[in-house]
C-alpha cells in the first residue's frame, strides 16, 4: 500500500479488470469478504480481446463464491494458489497439477508478501508478490479510513505491500474495527458495489458433537480465553459454557457461536490479562445474523494474522484454551489434520501457532477434539501410524489433551508406552483390540 495519498479512481467492474496486466499476481481478501465480483469479471472475460492472451496468478485461502476460475479450461490464464484447500474444486485442481498448495503456518504468511521486484535480503525472504490486493471495504468513515470488515488476517498486510489495490467499496460490508483499516486515499482503483458479506450457514451441532463436547468443557473455567475453529465440535463446546463467568476470545477465526456466548453474558473479556474486554480475530465467518452483530461492534477487533496468532500475543492471555481438530492421530501422538487418503484435503492454517502459544500461557492447555472413527465407524482415526505420506501438523511434544467422545487422553507428561495407552483408552471400543495388538507387537 503506498505511503503517499492517492485520487482513487472509480470504474466500472467490467473496466477494473483490464488493469490486470500478463503475469500479475493478485492477493485476494478471503472468507466472508472475498471479492468474488471481481474473479467472477475476470472468468467471464477470458476471451475478450483485453483479456485474451494474459496469464495472472490468484492468491488466495478461502475464497466464497462461484469456484468456476477453477475449472480446467481456466487453465493457463487463472492460475491458483492457496495454503488452504477450500472446497473439491481446488482440491481436483491442485491434485491435476492446475493449482498449487503453499504450506505455512497461518502467522508466517505476511511475512512472506512482498512487492516485485522481491528484495533479497533477511529472512523470511518474500516469496510472493503482491501486483494486486484485490480486497472488499466499507466507505470511508469520517477519519477518511474503510474497513475491511470480516478479513483482516492476510489481507491488510498484503494492501500494505502491494503495488496497488483494488477496492470492491462495499455498503453492506459490516464495518469492524481493530488494526483493520486501509485509508481511502491509499486506494488506487474502487468499484462501488452493495452485497452482502459471503455466509456461511450455522447449522446445529449433531449428537457426535455434543458427545466430543462435554469431555471438553470440564477444561474451560471461568475466566478462561478461547479459540475455537469453525465446525460442529467448537461450536457444541461453546453451547454447553453457558454457566461460565468471564470468558474471553482470542481466536483467529471469529464465528457465531462466539456471538451466542457474548448475547448472554459469559463473554466479557474482563480477565483475559492481554487486550482486556476485546473480543479479538483475524478473520471472521457466519451468517448474516453474525455479521449485523459484528457491525460497529465496540469490543470486536479484527488484526493481522501475524499478530492474533504470533506466539507471544497468544500466549500472553490468560488461560488460554485453544480447542483444533484433526484427521487422524497415531499412538505416539503425532497429529495430521489436513490430508485425508494420502492427499490434501485443507491445510494447516494456524493450529499449530495456538497449541504452542496456548501452552506458554498462564494457565494455558491446548485441546485436539475429534470423533474416535470415520466412514460409520469401520475406520479409526486413533491410528497405530499416521497414513503413509501424510504430514505431521502438530508434533507429538506439543499436544495436551486429546478428546474423542469417550473421554480426555491428557498426554502431555506422559512415557511413550503410557501415551499410546491413554489414546487407546479414548479409541472407539471396536478397534482398541488390533490397536492394543499392535502396540503389543511394536513393544516385543
């Protein structure tokens, strides 16, 4: 983002594209401000005479919306890459050599931006350039400043080193606070649109969830500070913490279940020690009940992800309960959460930054939740070894507690042989046999 104030200049979408000049790369805001107008232009021009001819590379992590840039004729002009595998069509994409995964830990990714020509010195040395930030903002406030509502994490650090920004300036984006601001003046180009924030329907949790849930809670006092993801797990434990005093919330995904907790009370941030009384995200997804509360919302702050999840940052609130899931866990511990049959399925975003920064916290403990069995119950997730060529997320000497729904393996402290023990212990009662066997045969 340039320094000096800028005359934005307003176009029209159809004009906005034909910036783009061959071989840009353009950073895309993502989650529910993800500025899909702008990609679903550039799809539909793929053959018009300005377009025609030009190769441009998206960055990107969750992108909501129509994933049509991902369609295999797209090739050679939309080429992708995400450190996160939202949805089958990039998933099919990336697998065919079309897309491209980037493996980082959510907190090292502004670190990685630059603007081209990419300066060489210190490390972490940029690996991507930013040509674009393509972004979605509010109108500016009286301070002459737009928020970018649900998505600060990658995205302002990304407007702060590109070359230029593209601004979808949005009136129904809800406006959020925090280090979440780019200044109208630094804004190259805008196009003035009115939508509403991407949703993400919140459904109920299920039974399985609930199950997980309630050999959760019994970690989580009062006065505690939470992060949970998104899913049915998170938001079951969040359900079931009605009777707490006190919580706070540190996380880098903010989701409606923190807004079910904050209506009644239990959230208050009065103890949390760090950013006291601040409801403190990255990013933030939900549906549009969600997004009119986060409106204007005095306690929410949105910040970059290199600082909601930097490990001092997180380990400097109090009792910090961070609360990930996973795909499959072996008897030594190790835990894989981002491949499923040898292959990417999401990513590692910042799992691993919040169990290392909620142990160092005082108090702190970092809990893994997740069902004991997959596919109706005929595969285990509590595995003699992690699957052949699938990574290791969250190495073995990080991990506090593991959940299933038949209880709470606390391993941290723990001997190998008593590590694996606990774990069979919390594995589905129709696999622990082979599981005791194996260990059993490891130990001879």
């Amino acid at each position: 983002m340039s320094q000096e104030k800028t005359t934005p200049k307003e176009l029209k979408l159809g004009d906005a594209v034909h910036l783009f000049r061959d071989g840009d790369t353009l950073v895309l805001a993502h989650g529910g401000a993800s500025p899909d107008a702008v990609i679903d232009e550039l799809v539909r021009q793929k053959d018009t005479p300005e377009m025609k001819g030009k190769h441009l590379n998206l960055f990107h992590l969750i992108h909501l919306g129509d994933q049509a840039y991902l369609n295999p004729e797209m090739a050679g002009y939309l080429t992708s890459t995400s450190m996160f595998m939202s949805g089958k069509p990039m998933r099919q994409a990336v697998a065919e050599g079309r897309a491209h995964y980037f493996p980082c830990h959510f907190s090292d990714l502004p670190a990685l931006f630059g603007t081209p020509p990419l300066r060489k010195e210190g490390f972490p040395r940029p690996t991507i350039p930013v040509d674009w930030a393509v972004v979605q903002v509010t109108p500016p406030d009286e301070r002459g400043m737009c928020s970018l509502g649900p998505s600060s994490d990658f995205t302002l650090p990304a407007a702060r080193k590109a070359r230029h920004i593209l601004a979808l300036m949005n009136d129904r984006l809800p406006y959020v606070g925090g280090d979440n601001f780019v200044p109208f003046d630094h804004i190259d180009y805008f196009v003035r649109t009115s939508s509403p924030a991407h949703e993400v329907p919140v459904k109920e949790p299920g039974e399985m969830d609930y199950a997980i849930a309630r050999f959760c809670a019994p970690y989580i006092p009062d006065g505690a500070t939470l992060q949970a993801g998104i899913g049915g797990i998170p938001d079951a434990v969040l359900r079931l913490l009605t009777d707490r005093k006190d919580l706070g919330v540190h996380t880098e995904l903010l989701t409606p279940g923190v807004k079910f907790l904050e209506e009644r009370g239990v959230i208050t941030g009065a103890l949390k020690g760090h950013r006291v009384g601040k409801i403190i995200g990255s990013f933030a997804m939900g549906d549009a009940a969600f997004y009119e509360w986060m409106d204007h919302h005095p306690d929410i702050e949105m910040h970059p992800v290199d600082v909601v999840n930097g490990f001092r940052e997180i380990a400097a609130n109090k009792r910090m309960i961070s609360i990930n899931s996973a795909v499959e866990i072996d008897l030594m511990g190790q835990i894989c959460a981002e491949m499923v049959g040898g292959e990417m399925y999401s990513g590692s975003g910042g799992q691993v930054d919040f169990v290392r920064g909620a142990h160092a916290s005082e108090g702190g403990i970092s809990i893994i939740a997740l069902p004991s069995t997959a596919k109706s119950g005929t595969v285990s997730k509590i595995v003699p070894y992690l699957r052949k060529g699938h990574a290791v997320t969250t190495l073995r000497n990080d991990v506090d507690i593991v959940v299933t729904e038949y209880g709470a393996a606390e391993l941290r402290g723990l001997t190998e042989l008593e590590r694996a023990r606990a774990l069979i212990s919390i594995a589905h009662p129709d696999h622990r046999e082979s599981l005791e066997r194996e260990l059993y045969t490891r130990l001879r």
